[in-house]
C-alpha cells in the first residue's frame, strides 16, 4: 500500500519524482480555463474521501480541485459528523472506507489517528496536516522554491518564530533534498530532537540561532508561520506572542538574508504579527504561489499513492 504519511518515511527519488511531475502537470494546465479538466484524467473512476478534524481553506479546495481535474469524486467529511468522533475505532473506520472509496486524506489531531488508519486501511491514505507534520505543505513550497530559484539542494532555509509540525515537515524535507535549515526561535518552542536528528543524519545542516538577525545572515529562503496554531491552547496565546514577538518576519529580518532570498509562508496568517504586510505583499513573497502550489503537488502525491 502506498501512503502519503511523512516526507521522511517516504523515498527521497520519490520525493523528486513528485515534485517533477507537479511541476509538468501544473505546465500542462497553462492555457487551460480553471475550471477545466486535464487532458489526462487518471484517476476516472475513483473516488476519494476527505476527512477534516480541523478546519481547513488550502488542503480542502486544493484537494477536492485536483481530484476532479483528473476525473476523479469527492466526498468531503467532517470528522465530527462521521462515526470517528462517537467511539468507533479508527480501525473499523478505516476497514469500512477501504470497502467504499480508493484513497483517504485525513487532517486529524494526533499522529496516530493518521498512522492506525493507514495500517488497517487497503487503500492509500494521505497526511493531510496533524499536530505534528504537514507534508503536503512543504512538497508545495519546495516546488514552490525550485521555479522561483531552481534547485533547493544547498540552498540555506531560515525558519523564524514556532518549531511547529510545518517546521517539522521542513526539517524532514532539509534530510531528504539536502538543504540547510536554520532554526531561530524561543528555547521553549524549539522543533522536536527527532526531525533535528534526521535531518543531520542525512547530512543537513542544521543550525539552532536565537539571534533572528544573525540567523538570517545570507538565508536564500525565509519562512514563517503562525505563532498560535490550531491544536495549540488559546489560554497560551499571550505567552507564546511574548516569546515570538521578536521573531516577526519583518523589513530589518529580510534586509539581512540574500538580496534574492524568498519569502514564505503556509497560510493562514496574521498579519502584523508573525511577518508583517510590507513582507507578505512585497517582491520577496511567494506566499500565493505556495497556496497554487498545493494543489499541483497534491496531484502528483494522489497519482503516486494511486500508482496512476
Ligand atoms: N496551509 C494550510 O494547510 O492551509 P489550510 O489550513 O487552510 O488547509
């Protein structure tokens, strides 16, 4: 079975294979209407369930989007409407879709809803954010960096603000496309040892700075995100913006990376406060690009897990 899960337990030549064919899939559509279909349709006859736990703009519309452009249905659920949130196991719930649909997404909360639907699951499930990770996010912005810039190995990466789970996907994908990733925050808000660790193991560098400005020295690429995310506890709202604060992405940030450096960041954000509008809507962002992004990367990903 082929799952999406995480990007550092999927094949690296995977990986590239993915990104390579977004890219073409997303040329192939250049002269197309929005609303059209491709004129490869590989996944006609198939149906795929999308299962939010979470809210969701980006993952929703992309995802459905990029189904139906390859010929593909959608069924879009709430985890709270389905079975899942009154007591049936993820197990049975997910021995139950396999009878229905070819492909599952899940956005849910802990890591091992996602991980026990795909080990009971016959058919492919997809990451589609959990508290920990978010893959699909960081296959967008790494094609998203490459047709801006061209190749993402040896570049230098700058993550300013929360070692959040899309911080987690971006160290996981420093391990996999060989770039060097530089970690500015709050000691309380580092990203988890274990995706630091892998990372360097698969020979990254990876830098922890709690200088923002130093750590922004020559940065090819700068990224954010938000500083309260959705499975954080809105009673710590306050004390993470204190601690955060000064790692906003802001004009004086930017000035010191490279004078091309781009600028990132997943969306949703709060203006003013992680990265500040003159950044976000300035030259140096890409940030709608990123969101475009999702929905072509996420096609190859569906094309992969379907082997189609
Ligand atoms: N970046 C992202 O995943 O956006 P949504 O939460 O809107 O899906």
């Amino acid at each position: 079975m082929t799952h999406f899960l995480d990007i550092h337990t999927t094949d690296p030549a995977d990986l590239r294979a993915m990104i390579d064919a977004a890219r073409r899939m997303k040329a192939a559509r250049r002269d197309l209407p929005r609303g059209a279909p491709d004129d490869e349709q590989p996944l006609a006859g198939r149906m795929v369930a999308l299962i939010f736990e979470k809210p969701s703009t980006r993952t929703r519309v992309s995802f459905d989007v990029g189904v139906r452009q390859m010929g593909g249905q959608t069924m879009v659920l709430s985890g709270a409407d389905m079975q899942l949130g009154h007591g049936e196991t993820i197990a049975d719930t997910a021995r139950v879709l396999s009878r229905y649909v070819d492909l599952v997404m899940i956005r849910t909360f802990d890591e091992a809803v996602l991980h026990e639907m795909a080990e009971h699951a016959d058919i492919p499930v997809i990451n589609g954010l959990t508290d920990r990770t978010h893959p699909c996010q960081i296959m967008a912005d790494v094609m998203t960096y490459e047709e801006h810039r061209g190749p993402i190995a040896g570049r230098k990466v700058l993550w300013s603000g929360d070692g959040n789970n899309v911080c987690a996907s971006w160290l996981q994908a420093a391990g996999q496309f060989g770039f060097d990733l530089t970690f500015t925050g709050p000691a309380q808000l580092d990203p988890e040892e274990d995706w630091i660790r892998f990372a360097r193991d698969r020979g990254a560098t990876v830098r922890i700075e709690r200088d923002p400005l130093v750590a922004a020295k020559d940065a090819d690429l700068v990224v954010t995100d938000t500083w309260v995310s959705m499975h954080d506890a809105q009673s710590a709202r306050e004390r993470r913006h204190n601690l955060l604060r000064p790692y906003q992405v802001n004009a004086r940030l930017m000035a010191e990376a490279k004078p091309d450096a781009l600028f990132m960041h997943c969306l949703p954000a709060h203006r003013e406060e992680e990265a500040t509008s003159d950044v976000m809507d300035g030259p140096q962002s890409v940030i709608f690009d990123e969101a475009e992004n999702r929905l072509h990367a996420q096609k190859a990903i569906l094309r992969w897990c379907l082997g189609v």
